[in-house]
C-alpha cells in the first residue's frame, strides 16, 4: 500500500495544502485564498477542514504518515511553538503543534518555511542526485535552508539556516533582525527595489528606471530586471550588486560546509541571467575552495554545483510533505517537550 502525507504552505497571503505520495506524485492540491490577516484561530480553522477533506478522499487509498506544515518564522522544534514570525504576530508563544495534533488526530510537523523549500527541492528538485546540499529563497526576504545526508539540519533549537542574515557588508543597510548590512538587504526583491531608489538618489539611474520609479505600482524587482535585461546600465547594476552579495555570501558557506550544491529559489531567482556572472565572478575571489572545485576547474572528480531551484512556488509543499515520511513518530515524541 503506497503512503502518503499532507503538506501545508502557510504564506503571507494565502495557505495551500496537498496530498503527496511517497514517490512524489502529487495527489490533490487545494489553494485556499484564507486571508491570513484575518488571524490565527481563522486561518486554522480554514486549514484543518481542508486537510480533514483531503485525509477523507484519500486515507483509504495509502498508509497516512502525517503533517508537515511550512510557516514563515522561527519554529521552536520542541515545543511546536512558533517564537517570531513577522507576518503571524498572534501565533507567537501558542501551541500551535499541539492545537493541530488534537483536532486532526494525527502527527504534525511544523517547519520553518525556508526549510520546507530546502527539503522540497532536495527530495524532488535540483538537489534530488545529492546528499548534502544548501539552499537559498530569494523573495521579499531572504531565507535559508541545510539539508545534511538527506536531512534538514536544525542546529540546537531549530533555528539554524538562517542565510540570507550572513553579514555582508558590516555596516550595510539596516536589517529587520536588528543587524546590518545582511545578504537580504542586497538580494531580496524589497532590496532590488531599494537599491533602484538608492541609485536615482545618487543621480546614478537611468531616465527609464526613473520614469519606472514614479509609478509605485510598476516599481518591483520584476520591472527593474526587464529593465537590465532591455540592456538599461543603471539596471543592470542593481542585479550585478544581488550577484556580488549573493558571491561573498555562498562564497563564505562555500568556505565552511564544501557542500556539493547550493540551490537558489525564491522570484528574484528568475532574474539568474542578471546576477549570476557577478555572483560567480564574486565566489571565485572570496572562496579559493569554490575557486578550485568549480565546474571549469575540473581538478577534482566532484564540482561545487550553485544552480537554480526546479520546483517553483510547490517546493515549499512538496517539502512539507515529505517531513512526515521521514521522521520516526515513535522516537520523536521521547525529543518532545509538553508547550
Ligand atoms: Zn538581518
């Protein structure tokens, strides 16, 4: 009898949840337009009864292994508990693990969303041929995920991977975590945006990037990269400045795990052609070891791979999936404290 597990991807604006079997085919996905804002008890009171539909239609047809849900926010592993989400405020310090578990009956996971994805593009995506692999979501922020021998790697309280609050440039930027100059304040979509800004301040845009400037609804990352690709210098060089931050900070994980991959996703991944010959330029000065092993060195059998997620916007989902079946119910609940 196959298996099969329920993912959830809990975003910013709406919730989607799929039932994925165990060879990665996906069954069922349900994308729900639940309005997050409208608060915590809401939004898991839309998710539980589509997962309980998705449980009906399918627990005949496979062995059910359980539910992995990806949350944007530090996930307290624990606990079940979320400790920090900037955009689920009212679901900080609430059991949300434990709420789900009683009202579905069956074994949930929670998981930071950036993890999720990593787990995704590892069991189906580009890292699927590698054991050990790292992975970068570049969207309105920038996320991070370590999949070590085929696992997610949660540091002591779950909260490792955060990649994209790599300190960069050591007074860059304020960053929302308090620090800055991290790699999010040079490689997500909200820094596109602002470094744009920052160049008409300094007189340094283009007229076009100008004009696109004045009209805040046509202002994003995707206009400002159609613009470099049109061959716009001014453009071109915001991208070449998500290339360089993205370098010194692959370059410096490059430095310390010698991983084989580091995957990269996330919208402003689209604009590859963009930053990418700045970022390898970048890696080639600030990791000799990425320097040796890259593919046109060929000095060793194995090559540090950086290339582009697979999975789109469903690596989050199909990674959320696969965390029940690979988890040990019966170890994990010796780990688990009581929220
Ligand atoms: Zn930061």
């Amino acid at each position: 009898m196959p298996k099969f597990a329920i993912g959830v991807d809990l975003g910013g604006t709406n919730l989607r949840i799929a039932a994925v079997d165990d060879t990665g085919k996906l069954l069922q996905k349900l994308t729900l337009g639940t309005e997050v804002k409208r608060g915590r008890d809401h939004v898991i009171q839309e998710m539980c009864a589509a997962i309980e539909q998705l449980l009906a239609k399918f627990t005949s047809a496979g062995e059910m292994c359980g539910i992995g849900i990806g949350v944007p926010g530090f996930i307290d592993m624990e606990s079940g508990m979320v400790m920090r989400s900037p955009n689920l405020a009212d679901w900080t310090n609430f059991p949300v693990r434990e709420v789900i578990e009683k009202r579905l009956g069956t074994h949930v996971i929670l998981e930071n969303d950036a993890n999720v994805a990593a787990m995704g593009e590892k069991w189906l995506g580009a890292g699927r041929d590698v054991e050990h692999m790292c992975m970068y979501t570049l969207g309105t922020g920038v996320g991070g995920g370590l999949v070590l021998h085929g696992r997610l790697w949660h540091g002591m309280t779950g909260m490792a991977g955060e990649l994209g609050h790599f300190n960069i440039f050591p007074d860059g930027h304020p960053c929302g975590c308090g620090s800055r100059g991290c790699l999010e304040q040079y490689a997500s979509a909200t820094a596109v945006v602002r470094m744009a800004r920052e160049a008409m301040e300094r007189k340094e845009a283009s007229e076009e990037l100008t004009r696109l400037e004045g009209d805040p609804v046509q202002f994003t990352a995707r206009s400002i990269y159609n613009l470099a690709v049109q061959g716009d210098a001014s453009a071109k060089r915001v991208f070449e400045n998500v290339g360089r931050a993205l370098g010194i900070g692959i370059g410096a994980m490059v430095n310390a795990l010698n991983l084989p991959m580091y995957v990269i996703g996330g919208g402003v991944a689209s604009a590859w052609d963009a930053f990418a010959p700045a970022m390898f330029e970048e890696m080639e000065f600030r990791s000799s070891i990425y320097a040796l092993t890259s593919p046109e060195r060929k000095e060793f059998s194995r090559s540090t791979i950086i290339t582009r997620a697979l999975l789109g916007s469903d690596a989050g989902l199909y990674g959320a999936a696969r965390l029940p079946m690979l988890e040990d119910f019966s170890q994990l609940e010796k780990t688990r404290t009581k929220a």
